[in-house]
C-alpha cells in the first residue's frame, strides 16, 4: 500500500534520508543503475558550478560546506558542454 507521498515503503514516514560515503568500485555500478533507470537525479544534488580557472574557490565552496550549503561542487571544464 503508498503512503500519502505515493511511496510504497514501509518506512516513508513522508521523509527523505540520505546518506553519503565515497564513490568506490562497490557503489559506482549501483549508482550508474540508479541514474539510468531514473531513479537518482545528480544534476539535483549539484550546487555550486566553477570554472577550471575558479578550481581553488570551488575547492574552498566545498571545504566549508556548512557556510557555503554545498552539496555537490562541480568542476566546468573549457570545452564544449
């Protein structure tokens, strides 16, 4: 049976949680089948985008976390996109 958001999990509780660790050879391929299968949006956890030549900002966005709110920092490489 859905809960009133529609999930079908036991222990909704209409609430997310997520967790975080690195990305290894363990979590990589699960990840990739999440994001194929349209369950796992990352453009969504991206919060801060910088320039190559901003990569010591980005770093230090990413660093204090807490202050800045990043999540995910995303290095923007010079070509095309």
């Amino acid at each position: 049976m859905a809960s009133q958001c529609g999930c079908t999990s036991r222990n909704c509780g209409n609430a997310t949680s997520l967790t975080t660790r690195l990305v290894d050879t363990v979590t990589t391929p699960l990840l990739l089948r999440l994001i194929k299968a349209g369950k796992l949006r990352p453009a969504g956890l991206v919060t801060h985008r910088f320039g190559l030549d901003d990569i010591v900002q980005a770093y230090d966005a990413f660093a204090g976390a807490a202050k800045t709110s990043a999540l995910k920092v995303v290095p923007k490489g010079r070509g095309p996109d």
